[in-house]
C-alpha cells in the first residue's frame, strides 16, 4: 500500500500539521457555495430557510489545536465510505451540542475540517451526525444523540457529544454524513483508537480512527479531517 500523506500522518512519519508551513497550496479561502441549495440538497435539511442561512458556529471548546493550513490526504486517498447502518433518521436539528440535560456519560469535543482532495475548505458543507448513548441505545423515536451542522468559511466543524458506549456486535462508533453544496453525500463511521473490539469489528477501517484522541477538561477530546473526493 502506498503511503499517503494523510497515512504518514497518522503514523507519525510526518511533521504534525502545526509544523507544515505550506501542506496545502493555494488560498486558505474557499469559494462561495449556494447555502440555500445545499439545504435543499441535504439529507438532513430541516426545510427551513432560516436554517439553510446560517451556518451553525462550532461548539468546540476543548484544548485541541487545529492547524490554520490542515494537512488532507493525496488525490487518490479520500475519506472511506461506510455503511449508514440500520439506526439514520433524517430531518435531524441544526445543532453543533448533542449534550442535553440530564445525559449520562464522558464528554467528548471532536473537531476538524472538511476538505477537497485540491486541499481546499468546503465552505458549507453539511456534516451530519448520530451515535448510540453511554449504554448502546439509539433514540429511534426521535432526536436525541442526532444533529447536523455546516462548516464555516474555513471548513471547519466542531461537536460536543458524548463518548458512545460499546454497541453489541459493533466497536465503539460514531456515524456520519457529509456533503459539499450540491454534491454527493459521503456517508461514513469515526472510531475511537486503543479500543481492543477495533480489530473484532468486521467494518473497521484504521484510516477512520479520531486522531489525537486525549484526556481533555471534563472530558475527552479529538479531531478528524474529512477529504470528499471532489475537487
């Protein structure tokens, strides 16, 4: 298998993405998207215009340090698509917090970006998420553990949720859609590192592991970089 820049990365053959002055060419600015076609285009769309208008602001508070200039994966290495399992509801809320009162479990903070395999930000992109509780349910009544965001002008996401518990048959997992304005939806899984079900789970794939997953305050924290194989 050829190494990637996105594999080096992950396996440490590489200056971590603060010390790349320039891993990706170009201008950091995106361009304008339609926001209002992407919600109509969305699997997630709420229906609301006003919704449509205005990109949730992360709700990352965590200590990670993301790069101005992320690092993204070569032209051939985007993100690995994964099954959307049995649990997807759609129509989930616009929220970057699926931390509601009363929930049980670790807090975890995952940031990141969306990028193009130019090493561009996706400017509005939806990327839209749901996962099990701290004791393997999903809410398949209504929304709780679900919701969606867009990135903002730098590509960039942030969501506070809870750490899932071990779902049966399954490691432990985070579903995720994502999709560039008018563009095919990648639906895909993030996994934790150092869980030992990782290499029991016949889905698993080493290139969706959340990276520099850490203790955090009150929690844990994360981030993962999304590549969508467009351009």
């Amino acid at each position: 298998m050829r190494l990637t820049r996105r594999r080096m990365l992950r396996l440490g053959l590489l200056a971590p993405p603060f010390l790349i002055v320039a891993a990706c060419g170009g201008d950091d600015e995106p361009a304008a998207s339609n926001a209002g076609a992407q919600a109509s285009a969305s699997p997630a769309s709420t229906g609301s215009g006003n919704a449509a208008a205005t990109a949730t602001r992360p709700a990352a508070t965590s200590n990670v340090q993301l790069a101005p200039t992320p690092a993204c994966g070569d032209a051939d290495d985007p993100t690995p698509a994964q099954t959307d399992g049995p649990f997807f509801t759609p129509n989930s809320p616009e929220r970057a917090s699926l931390i509601e009162a009363g929930m049980t479990g670790t807090k975890l903070v995952l940031e990141g970006y969306v990028l193009s395999t130019a090493c561009q930000p996706v400017a509005r992109a939806l990327v839209d998420f749901w996962q099990c509780d701290d004791k393997g349910v999903y809410d398949n009544a209504g929304y709780r553990l679900r919701g969606h965001q867009f990135t903002d002008a730098n590509g960039r996401y942030g969501l506070e949720t809870i750490v899932p518990a071990l779902y049966p048959g399954r490691t432990r997992h985070i579903h995720v859609k994502v999709q560039a304005p008018n563009r095919p939806v990648l639906t895909s899984q993030l996994y934790f590192p150092g869980e030992a079900q990782n290499q029991r789970d016949g889905i698993f794939n080493q290139a969706l592991l959340i990276e520099d997953y850490k203790d955090a305050s009150g929690g844990k924290a994360g981030r993962f970089t999304f590549v969508l194989n467009i351009a």
